[in-house]
C-alpha cells in the first residue's frame, strides 16, 4: 500500500511553526513505520523547495533534499502527465486547484493511490482520504 506526500505535507513536516505540524509529523512516521511507500512528484518538490527555500533560506530546503527525498518514490512528471493536469485545470474551471494539484490528482488516479500526506482541502474534495485525517 503506497501514500502521496503533497507539498503541504512536506512543508508541514519540516515547519515546526506550522498549523498541523505534529499532526502530520505523526501521519509521517506511521507511514514509514508501515513501510509504505511515498510518492510525490517532481511539480510538487519543486513548489516545496521554492517555498522552503523563499521563507526560510537554503537550511531548509537542504533538510528536505538530505533528510525527507531520499525516503520519497519520484514520480518525474512527464509531457503526457502534465498534459493530463493541464486538461483537468481547465476542466476544473476554477482558481484553485493548483495545476501542482491537478497534475498530482492525475497521478494518484493513475497510479490507485488513495492516501495523501498532507493538510490541503483540495485533495480531499478530489476523493482522496488525508494523512492526518482532518478534524470535523
């Protein structure tokens, strides 16, 4: 069984500060526990490194390329998989999703994942459950 780590997860797990930290910090480490695997993509480490790297400097995105990349499966987003996300934004017809989120969407339907590590609502609207389940 596999799980996706979306960029909100991944900030979440190394911004001590963030809403949800030690939540997700949890969700983080039962997922290893249970030998999971976790995938992301490469739109989403690229939008978490410029994130990490605009508000907190090189420090940080250093902590994701040495302590949480080498536990990720990289899913390299091709042509046809961008395609894929693009066609969805513009079906989705909306500001947000983001089109990061879209090509994830893409990959998670094509791949039969269902769990995502991560706080943002859009990916459970998009029928995928999230790691840590969010309060009601």
């Amino acid at each position: 069984m596999t799980a996706f780590a979306d960029t909100s997860g991944l900030y979440s797990l190394l911004v001590s500060t963030e809403t949800g930290h030690e939540k997700v910090v949890e969700a983080y480490e039962r997922i290893l526990d249970a030998r999971r695997a976790l995938w992301t993509t490469s739109y989403v480490l690229i939008e978490t490194v410029a994130l990490l790297q605009h508000r907190f400097g090189l420090p940080a995105v250093r902590d994701l390329i040495d302590e949480i990349f080498p536990l990720l499966s990289m899913e390299w987003v091709s042509s046809e998989l961008h395609i894929r996300g693009v066609e969805r934004l513009f079906k989705e017809d909306r500001r947000r999703p983001s089109l990061v989120d879209c090509v994830s969407f893409e990959f998670l339907r094509s791949a039969g994942i269902e769990d995502v590590l991560g706080l943002d609502p859009h990916f459970e609207a998009a029928g995928y459950r999230l790691l840590p389940r969010p309060k009601k």
